[in-house]
C-alpha cells in the first residue's frame, strides 16, 4: 500500500511544476507556421524575455536545453585558441567550461569548492596576470544548481572594470531567471544564458541567449549557421528566428508563463521566492541541531531561492528520496555532482511553488526522517510554520 497516489509535487530543481494554465495553452492542434498568430506571438515574447532578464539587448531563442546556450553563447563569441577564465563553484560551473575546451578553447579554472562563493580576491589575481589579455571572457554561474551556490554577479563585474580587463562577462541564469533577482544590464553581464524549464514554467525544450552591443561586435570562428545568433535577433523571414521550424507549442506555452510572471509583478515573484526559501531553511535548521542533517551552504547571503542542497549523511540522502516518491508522491533532487551522491539530497523551490506546496513537502520530509530513523531536531514543521506566518 501507498500514498503517492493522487498529483505529484516534483520539487526538484528543473523541471519544475508546470502551470496549468501553461499546460492549457499547449493543448492545441498545431498552427499555421507561415503567417497570422504564430508569428505575432513570437514577436510579442522578444521584450518581455528582455524585461526578465532587465536587459535592453538582444535575445535569441534556441531549441535545446541549457547546454544549448553554452554552446551558443562560447561559439559567437570564442575563436579556437582563445583563452576563458572559468570560476566554478559546483558541477556547472565546471560542465561549462568543459564544453568551451570542447570547442577548441583554452580554459583556466578557479574552483572554489561546492559549498562558497566565488572568492573575489583569486579572481583579482588571475585578471592581474593576464597581463596580455589572453582572457576573452569570463564564465560564472550565478546559481549553479547542484550545489544551491549563488555568486555575485555585479561584484565579478566590479573586479573586472577596476583591473581593466576588457573580457566578456558571461552569466549562467538557468537555475535562478525568474526566481532569484538578477539585473543583466545593471550588474554588468555582457552575455546571459537560461532555460524554460525552470523559474520559467515552461516544460523543457526551449532555451535563450542575451547579449549587449559588446558581445555582439565580437565574432568568433566557433560559429556555425545554427548557433548563429545574429539572424536569430532581426529576422529577414519568421524561420530564421529558429533556423528552421519553430518550437511551436513551446511559443505558446512560454507566452503563457510570461504573462503569469509579469502579471504577479518581478519584484513579487522575488520575494515570494525569497520568502519560500526561508521558511525552507527554517525547518531544515531545527533537523540540523540533531544528526547530520545541513544545508549545503552555510551562509543565506549566498544561497540561492530557487534551490537548496541538503547534506544529510550517507546513504540517508538517496534513502530519504524514495521514501518520500514512493510512500508519498514527493519527488526530490538527486545529489548531484557531489560525493558521495547518496549523502544529499535537493530541494527545487522554484516557478509554480506557493506556501501549501512547500508546507506539504516539508511535513512529508519530516515523516521520510521519522520512518527510516535518520536522526534529525524536533519541532521542525512548527519553526516552517512560524516563519510562514511571519512572511505571509
């Protein structure tokens, strides 16, 4: 006998819970791909795509997941032999720079474990000695996701201009857009990557690449006709948009969700975002003070809302996963890139999520704790509570 009967809650960080309202919008024949709406609702998804990412550049959209716009990103830009200094700070950041050495790319990499932030100072040293600019751009993750690591984009960017160095700054958004604040423009970012699947509600298929006026006037020989942004962004006929057919049922899923986003209001859907994490951390600091249950990045400035990592022993981790699946309908992250894997587990509170939602998958955590006796605080579910009631 099981209780997971009834609608699952797939709390993992990407996909996430998709709209019904999204869902909806999808569930039609396909369109007319030559004229009339289609092309209409593709021209309507350009600025508000910019108005998430607060950007006045350019955007183009791709078919593909968010290893698509890595590799969109690194190719308009790099040429092979060209230099990328890579700041990793979980499997990402790492997988990141991977595909540009991929390309024909020299990389370095300043890892900075999986648990802290990009330490300011090593990136300051490694700009200093590239005294023949050989760096042409700099990758960070803001949020990498299998970590919950949130780094500061804008403060990459301080270090930047005070050296002088005329790098590209490229910004890995697909974890945070839409839940974690992010200012494009404002922070400095020359190039911005993300995905649909995530803060944006949309099922996985879809992903863009933002880019400013620097960015587009450098032009690397890792390009191709496909990866091509540039007849992506001013169209001469609607199939250049996507170098071909168009995501058809995404377009109309995407527009769906960004009208439900811009409805609530950016700064709304921030601190409904911020204040979810919250009342996670809340609950899994009291099962902290028993056990060897933490949340994987020790302070909250540098934690992501979108998404939490939680150690929590091994194999405690994976043990507590399919308990919470297969007893309950509660689906939680892997311990992703971490070792070992079966000591963590992650929570994906991100997109769709409201107060019941995260309630509900705590109390069920909380019960996975109890039944396999993994050793945890009390009184847990009352400091969430208490912390909702606070923020409501």
């Amino acid at each position: 006998m099981s209780l997971s009967q009834g609608r699952e809650y797939l709390a993992i960080p990407g996909p996430s819970v998709i709209p019904d309202r999204v869902l909806q919008a999808m569930h039609r024949a396909s369109p007319n791909i030559y004229e009339g709406e289609l092309h209409d609702l593709t021209d309507s998804l350009i600025p508000d795509l910019k108005k998430i990412a607060m950007t006045k550049g350019d955007v183009a959209i791709y078919i593909g997941n968010g290893h698509a716009a890595w590799e969109a990103a690194l190719s308009n830009t790099l040429s092979r032999g060209d230099k990328v200094l890579v700041l990793a700070t979980g499997l990402f950041g790492v997988g990141w720079g991977e595909m540009a050495s991929g390309l024909g790319v020299e990389i370095e990499v300043l890892d900075f474990g999986q648990s802290s932030p990009v330490d300011l100072a090593r990136v300051a040293d490694a700009l200093k000695a590239d005294t023949a600019h050989a760096i042409k751009a700099v990758l960070a993750v803001f949020v990498d996701t299998s970590t919950g690591v949130k780094n500061d984009i804008a403060a990459i960017r301080q270090v930047m201009d005070a050296e002088k160095h005329p790098a590209l700054l490229m910004a890995d958004c697909i974890a945070s857009l839409g839940c974690d604040r992010f200012e494009m423009d404002n922070w400095g970012a020359d190039v911005t990557v993300s995905g649909c699947q995530k803060g944006l509600m949309t099922p996985a298929g879809m992903s863009f690449v933002w880019f400013n006026d620097k960015a587009a006037k450098v032009r690397g020989d890792c390009v191709t006709p496909y990866w091509d942004w540039a007849p992506r962004t001013d169209p001469e006929v609607y199939f250049r948009y996507f170098c071909g057919t168009a995501p058809t049922h995404h377009l109309y899923g995407l527009r769906a969700a960004l009208d439900m986003i811009l409805a609530e209001g950016l700064d709304a859907v921030f601190d409904r975002h911020r204040k979810l994490a919250e009342i996670i951390w809340s609950a899994i600091n009291v099962w902290a003070e028993k056990g060897q249950i933490a949340i994987n990045v020790a302070d909250p400035a540098h934690r992501s809302h979108a998404v939490t990592s939680i150690f929590a022993g091994s194999p405690n981790g994976d043990a507590l996963r399919h308990w919470c699946q297969h007893n309950c309908g509660l689906t939680l992250g892997i311990g992703l890139g971490r070792e070992p894997a079966d000591a963590y587990f992650r929570i994906g509170h991100m997109g769709h999520v409201n107060a019941q939602m995260v309630m509900g998958a705590l109390g069920t955590i909380d019960a996975g704790l109890k039944a396999l006796d993994i050793p945890h605080g009390a009184h847990a579910l009352s400091a969430a509570a208490d912390a909702l009631a606070q923020r409501a």
